[in-house]
C-alpha cells in the first residue's frame, strides 16, 4: 500500500524532506519511499486538508501555510469517546484475538486520524522517520489559535 509523509512544521521550512531521508528497507517502517510530481504533491495537499485534517480545525493561507483556528478540545472528546467505546468491547474472549478489539483500540490510539499517512514534524532533514497521527494531534495541541503551520516536503512511501 501507498501514504503520504508530510512534513509540517511551525516555521517556514528551510529544508523540505526527500526521498532519502527516512530508512527504508528490511527492519523499518518503509518498504520504499518515492519523490511525488507537483500534480502529485497538489493531491496530496487536497487529500490533507480534506481527508486528513479536521473540518475547520485549520484555513489553508496559500500552498504551504495553514492557520490554526482552534476546535481541538472538542476533537479530543471524541477521540476520548471513540476510545472508550472500543475499550468497551474488549473481553476475555476477545483480547487476544488478531485484529480484533485489541488491535483496533491500539490503531485508536496511535492513529486517531485513521490515515496511513505519517507526519515528518520538523522544518529540518535531521530525523529518520516520521511519525503516526496521534504525534501531529500532541503537536497541535501546543498550538495557539492563529498560529501558523507550515508544509514542506511530501514523499510518497510504501508499506
């Protein structure tokens, strides 16, 4: 299967990720990674800002700027209560099984955008993987209403 890696960041990126920053290969999160077209990379900006993002969670300003407008709080309550609910349904009968209750608390948890897509959170190249979707929640929540993020490189990756 194809993601994207987004990297976000709260200054304007210097640097933007490629291909090659991330391991790859046998023992990683990464069969492969792959440049992206500019028509690719506009899909992709489509696809974060429709699919991935929160409704009215953030206003894109121009190709690589978003503004944060707040709602955070009332996300977290929902994420709160989707994992309760799934808590819920875990009983000895079913703990164990794979991919059953168990597994998909524990993706509710990590992945609460519920995205293949991982998230690259610096505006520099000095780390070597990119994060799940729980990271970039933590990340905005540090975020004040009107601040800016900033999206730089975007890389396709396969797993």
């Amino acid at each position: 299967m194809h993601a994207w890696i987004y990297q976000i960041s709260d200054a304007p990126i210097k640097e933007a990720i490629n291909e090659d920053i991330l391991y790859q290969g046998d023992g990683t999160d990464y069969d492969y990674c792959a440049a992206i077209t500019e028509e690719g990379r506009k899909s992709a900006i489509e696809a974060l800002k429709g699919y991935i993002l929160l409704s009215g969670m953030f206003r894109q300003i121009d190709d690589t700027t978003f503004e944060y407008q707040g709602d955070i709080d009332e996300w977290k309550a929902q994420w709160v209560e989707r994992i309760q609910d799934l808590a819920s349904q875990l009983n000895v009968e079913n703990v164990l099984k794979f991919v059953g209750h168990s597994y998909k608390l524990e993706r509710a948890l990590k992945n609460p955008l519920d995205t293949a897509s991982q998230f690259y959170l610096s505006g520099e190249t000095d780390q070597t993987y990119a994060e799940e979707s729980v990271e970039l929640m933590r990340w905005i929540e540090d975020l004040e209403v009107g601040s800016k993020i900033y999206l730089g490189g975007i890389i396709d990756f396969h797993f």
